[in-house]
C-alpha cells in the first residue's frame, strides 16, 4: 500500500500486514490516527525546542485545516523558487517544479553542509497557493522572520533560516517569468 508521511508528506510503500510500525524513509515518522488527530507525532514533546513549538498550538491547527488531509501539489504553469539569500551558497537561485522540498543535510532537494543544520531539517510543501513550512525536529530549529516555528504558513519572501542559511521561496507563474 502506498502512503504519505503525515509529517513531510515523503510518498513510500507500506506493507499490507506491518506488525511494527513502519516509518517514513526521509525523516522516520511513523503515521498513526493520534499524530493525525492531535498534530503531534512520537518524540515531539521530548526536546525543549518541540516543547516550545507546542505553545504554538493555535498555528498548527490553522496549517491542518488549510491542508486538510490533501498531498502537496502545484498548481499548472506554476514553479518554486528558491534563493540562498546568505550561508555558503548564497547568491544560488534556482526553480523548482514539484511540489515539496526538503531541507537539510545530505539526501536533501536543498543540501546544506552547515553543522547547524540537521540531516533532515525542514520541508516546504505547497498544496495549490498555499504554502507550507514544517520543522522536522531539528536540533537548532528553523526560523521565519526571526521567528521559531514549527509549522507555518509561508508567503512569498519570506526569510526562512537553517543553522547560517537563510533561504527565500517564492511560488510562481511560470508565464510571468519567461
Ligand atoms: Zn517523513
């Protein structure tokens, strides 16, 4: 059976009669009715940082009601781009035509080699013209606009750092560029 990590939406293959939990291959969380129902999957209560993000309650509830249950998709004629705004590979600028992307080490769309940053860091995932960030539980955690967020809807330009990276993703109209 295929599923989706509720967590970073990573598609991947569950086996029909799974007597352990089976766990998303890019970051390890493991889908069950409670992390659907409450937000919140294993392990998250267990780092101050996650702790923290739980105070953000009224955010997360906002970002499952837009996505509602729905797999990342772009819209037609529409494309991601990302821009390393400082780190070490600052002034890089690329597009991107799917609908997630994730971030961090090594195995990553936007690999990072920055000690500050996990190996599975965060994802941005954009389901039509909403788009959005998730934390995967990262050690140093990710900011918006200076802020700590666990997950949060991101609009365009906004300034999302990673350890000594900052990254800007904007959603655009292929139409209007080329
Ligand atoms: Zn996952």
């Amino acid at each position: 059976m295929q599923t989706h990590c509720d967590q970073c939406f990573t598609a991947y293959h569950l086996p029909e009669k799974n007597t352990r939990p089976v766990g998303c291959p890019y970051c390890g969380f493991v889908n069950d009715g409670k992390a659907k129902a409450n937000g919140h999957g294993p392990d998250q209560s267990k780092t101050m940082l996650n702790f923290l993000a739980g105070e953000m309650k009224g955010e997360v509830s906002e970002v499952k009601r837009l996505i509602n249950g729905k797999l990342p998709s772009l819209s037609p004629g529409h494309e991601i781009l990302v821009e390393i705004l400082e780190g070490d590979k600052k002034g890089q600028k690329f597009a991107v035509r799917k609908p997630k992307i994730s971030v961090g080490r090594k195995g990553s769309d936007i690999e990072l080699s920055d000690a500050e940053v996990s190996r599975r860091h965060c994802v941005v995932a954009v389901f039509a013209d909403t788009v959005i960030l998730r934390d995967l539980g990262s050690s140093n955690g990710t900011m918006v606009n200076e802020f700590l967020v666990k997950e949060v809807v991101l609009k365009n330009r906004d300034r999302i750092q990673v350890g000594g990276t900052v990254i800007s993703i904007s959603l655009r109209n292929i139409a209007e560029v080329h």
